[in-house]
C-alpha cells in the first residue's frame, strides 16, 4: 500500500539535524570558493548561499505570499536573483539566515497544527505546508550532497529522510514532468523503497497521477535503494553503477520502463 500520513513532526527533526551537518561542514571548509561540480555555476559558498534563500519560501508558502513560478524552466532565474540580492554572502551570515528561517518556520508551522494552509508551489500544483517540509529537506540532503562531492567529505543519507522527501514532493511532481520526455507515455510504475514507504506513479498519455485509487496493476516495480534512488532522480548520479551493483531493481510486465523513469521529470 502507499506510504502513511505525512509525519511533520519527524520531518521538523530532520531538517534541523541536515542543517547543523550542513552549516558545520560548509562553516569548516578551507576554502569555500571551490566550485561544486553537481552545480558548476555556483561555489560552495554559492550552493550553501541558495540552500538559505530556499529556506524562507517555505514560510512564505505557509503564508500565501513569496514568489512561486507556474514554470519550472523559470526557477533558474528566481534563484540567481534572489541570491543576487543577499546581503552577505560571508558564511557565517548564511548560517544565521537558515537557522533563523528554519526556526521561524517551525514555529509558524507548528502554530497551524493539523489545519495547514496550502499554496501553490513552483509548477503550479497545491500542497499543504507541512507536506512542503519534505521538499525542502531534498534541498537540504541534496545540495548537502552536492557540496559535500566538492569538499570530499562523506555525506550519509538516512533511508528515513528519503521517504520522507518523496512524500513531501508526490503532490508536486505532476507540475515537474518534462513535457518533451513524457509525452504519450503511459505506464505505471511502483517504487518500492527498501526499508521505508511505496510509492506509484500512474502516466497517461502524458499526464501523471500519484497514488491513484482503486485496483493497481503496476507495468514497473522499483526496488530501491532510497539514497540511490534519491540522487539517480534528482540526477545527481548515472543509474547504471546502482543497477549494477543491486542498488536499483525492477521487474514486472514492463520493466525496461523503469531506465527511463528519472528523465521523465525536469531535474530538481
């Protein structure tokens, strides 16, 4: 069965114990101007800088203000212009900026308790606030990730974490499907993420649902895992060195459809 209610409690928990990794590892590095090579037009400090711009949409999003793109071709231009317009980007001043963001953002959350607002996110899909919470913990084990790569230092991924980003962005994924990649496809995929929740994804002609309803006959299933399936979607690593090596498995009527699954959503 699909994965259970969203648990923002847990999600609050992890996002403050990926920060503090985060803030110590970038507060430590030697030199923060090496360039990360997952995103090579940023330098650690630039990838650590965007990490803290991201943060506050969130609050804003609870608040039904910020800025939200309908496309997501044009996030790239929100991200440069709202790190064009840091005060500081010294990362002592960054550290502070996410932390305050991060505490603010528990705060107002928490104060909603179970009536969480909801607000259209970037690709124009609704998703409640608390839900939220898990896309921005993909920001942060992400580009923690990314920035880690640049620093070579290890960056352990929880299982846990990863379930809970893939509930966080199911609600969103509908607004992030690469409209050349995914036209006339139809198929249906279950992921199965080893230790944790299941997740299925239902194309048609082109048009993705998530979790549909009633009786379920998956083209793919997807054994995954979570921490390679987690980068292979968010296109950070090839899928072939997880498939050779066990990491991802499919099998089913169809499961060739399984190597094309990740290209068919625009990179994260």
């Amino acid at each position: 069965m699909p994965s259970a209610t969203f648990d923002r409690t847990a999600t609050l928990a992890a996002l403050d114990r990926v920060a503090d990794r985060l803030v110590a590892m970038v507060t430590a590095a030697p030199d923060p101007t090496v360039r990360v090579p997952a995103t090579p037009q940023w330098t650690v400090a630039e990838a650590f800088a965007h990490v803290a711009t991201v943060a506050p949409r969130y609050l804003q999003g609870a608040r039904q203000e910020g800025e939200w793109v309908r496309d997501v071709d044009d996030l790239a231009d929100l991200n440069a212009r709202q790190l064009a317009a840091l005060p500081s980007t010294e990362v002592p001043a960054l550290a502070d900026r996410l932390r305050t963001a991060l505490a603010d953002l528990t705060r107002v959350i928490n104060g909603f308790g179970d009536r969480q607002p909801v607000f259209t996110f970037h690709g124009g899909q609704r998703i409640g606030a608390d839900v939220a919470l898990g896309v921005l913990l993909g920001e942060l084990v992400v580009h923690g990730h990314d920035i880690a790569g640049a620093l070579r230092r290890p960056w352990p991924i929880d299982p846990a974490h990863v379930e809970l980003i893939l509930q966080g962005v199911t609600p969103i994924l509908p607004g992030w499907l690469d409209a050349d990649r995914a036209r006339g496809h139809t198929g249906r995929y279950e992921l199965r993420l080893r230790g944790q929740g299941v997740h299925r994804f239902a194309f048609d002609a082109g048009r993705l649902t998530m979790d549909p309803p009633g009786p379920w006959r998956p083209d793919a299933v997807i054994s995954a895992q979570p921490a390679a399936f987690l980068l292979v979607t968010y296109q950070r690593i090839s899928q072939w060195p997880a498939i050779a090596t066990g990491k991802l498995v499919a099998w089913g009527r169809r499961p060739w459809l399984a190597l094309s699954f990740a290209s068919r959503f625009h990179r994260p």
